[in-house]
C-alpha cells in the first residue's frame, strides 16, 4: 500500500520511525517531510499529506505533529480527508472501519515509538466494513463537506 507521512519538527523522529516501520510492513512510504527538525509549521505537511490522497497518489496518510491535535484539524479541512486522532488501539482500526478514517494523526509528545508503531500497524491492518449503517453515516459526514 502506498502511505502518505508528513510531520512538523516536533514529530520529525517519529515520522521517520513510523517511515522505517512502513517499508519493514512492505508498504510504500512517500515522505513529504520535514526532513531535519528545523521549526515548521503542521498545516502544510498536514495540505501535503492530504493532497497525496485526493490525488491518488497514495491510498492512505499519517501525519505527525506534537499534540497530534493541530495535524488533525487542519487535515480534516481538506475535502475527502477523514483524520483521526489516535492513542488508542481501538481507535485506530475502528476509525476506519465504521468511519472510512483515510488519515492517521499522532502526537509524537502525547504518545511512545512503540505504541505510534502499534497504532500504524492496526490502521493498515483495518478495512471499511461498508455495512449500512456506516454508509449511511459516511454519507452525512460527505454532505456535510458538500454543504459547508
């Protein structure tokens, strides 16, 4: 699978744990940065990753920052971008399979390597279950988009 990762400084080492995690899963990572820990400012890495998606050229994305929360705000202003922000294992799987969640967000202060790499894991491992219901929901979350 191909995965978009993107992070501010704050989240710089992580993402490139969580990059390292990606190819040993034998996905693909596309790393659109930072690239050093140099200050910057999450809304454009979370823009990156965001845009990798509606573009095709990845079918799902993480994004990193400290908090986590920013990337996430920012990421769902995105139209077709559904972002969680996880820290939980439950979390992560069902995000994607009741809500259709495209986007991963951690925060890289909030939570360790091994439970972001936990977190990865079961995000990719997840499927849209596509039941009624959840299709319904996902739906009114679209027009939602639309109308606003």
């Amino acid at each position: 699978m191909k995965i978009a990762i993107g992070s501010d400084h704050a989240g710089f080492e992580l993402k490139e744990n969580i990059g390292a995690l990606l190819r040993e899963l034998g996905h693909q990572a596309i790393d659109l940065g930072t690239h050093n820990k140099e200050p910057v400012d999450y809304p454009d890495y979370a823009e990156k990753v965001g845009l990798a998606l509606r573009e095709n050229r990845a079918e799902r994305g993480i994004v990193i920052c400290g908090s986590g929360v920013g990337a996430a705000v920012a990421a769902n202003k995105i139209g077709g971008i559904r972002a969680g922000l996880c820290h939980d294992s439950y979390s992560a799987h069902q995000g994607v399979e009741h809500d259709d969640m495209n986007v991963l967000v951690l925060g890289a202060r909030v939570i360790g390597v091994e439970l972001a790499r936990e977190l990865v894991r079961v995000f990719l491992r997840a499927s849209f279950i596509g039941e009624e219901r959840y299709r319904r929901r996902l739906a009114k979350v679209k027009a939602l988009e639309e109308r606003y």
